[in-house]
C-alpha cells in the first residue's frame, strides 16, 4: 500500500477541459520529462492545440496500482498515470475511474502522440472509456490519432 496520509485533491478547476496524469514511478526524471513533452505536444493543422494534463507528483503516490487511485485521488472519470511501463516504453496507462461504467477500473495504454484524442474524447464525453478500448490495438495500446 502507499503510504499517503491523506486523500490527494488535483488542482482541477470544474470549467478546465483536462485529463489528470499521475506520476507513480519516480525512477528516471528524464524519461518522464520526455513522455510528459511529448504528450503535450501541440498537433492538428494549425499546432495549437496539445492536450492539458493536469500532472500530480507525489511521492506517496509510487507504485500504487489503479484500484488505489480511487482511495488516494480524488479523481472521478478517469486518469493517466505515468507507471514503471511509462518509463521504458514512454506509454501512459488510461484508467477508468467512472464508478456507474461498465469499464470501471479497466485500463489501456496509449502513445504520447494520441493522448490529446484520448483526454479530448472523454473530457468531452465524444466517446467513452469503452469506445477508445475497442480502438486500442491488440496488446492494449491506443495509437490512434486521427490524422492530428
């Protein structure tokens, strides 16, 4: 278990249109310096847009699996979290965190470069966890990025 002593609370504000990464491997900064740049990165025809990520670093956070995300995390539809995997492939985990869906705590990996189609999509319910599942390839991963 964790040993975070109490309930972490992002900095999310109810109007931003963020998804929220975890960073729960603390084992190589510039790994995920990189994979954080790189999901950032602005796409599309114009290069404006890139996705948010709200990012929460804390240390208590490491190693925890996505069933205790939501003891720890006061985060309701999903999270990206930046794990151990993160660190040698630079994919993030995508954990659905919607209690009343039927993916509840199902999880899939996804590309720096698709995170921006993954945080939009469920951010603004175009799909949901489930939709983006079925597109995920066959070992888990979400590559998909829609011409951005």
């Amino acid at each position: 278990m964790s040993n975070c002593a109490a309930r972490i609370d992002p900095p999310v504000d109810e109007l931003d249109l963020s998804g929220v990464l975890l960073r729960t491997d603390y084992t190589d900064d510039d790994r995920f310096t990189k994979v954080l740049a790189d999901s950032r990165r602005p796409a599309g025809a114009h290069g404006v847009y890139g996705a948010k990520l709200l990012v929460v670093e804390d240390p208590c956070l490491a190693r925890i699996t996505p069933e205790q995300i939501i003891e720890l995390v006061d985060v309701e539809d999903f999270a990206f979290v930046a794990d151990a995997r993160s660190m040698v492939d630079s994919t993030l985990l995508v954990v659905d965190l919607f209690e009343d869906s039927d993916t509840y705590l199902t999880a899939f990996r996804v590309i720096p470069e698709a995170v921006l189609v993954v945080e939009a999509n469920l951010v603004l319910a175009n799909l949901d966890f489930a939709d983006l599942l079925d597109v995920a390839d066959s070992d888990g991963v979400f590559r998909e990025t829609f011409g951005l």
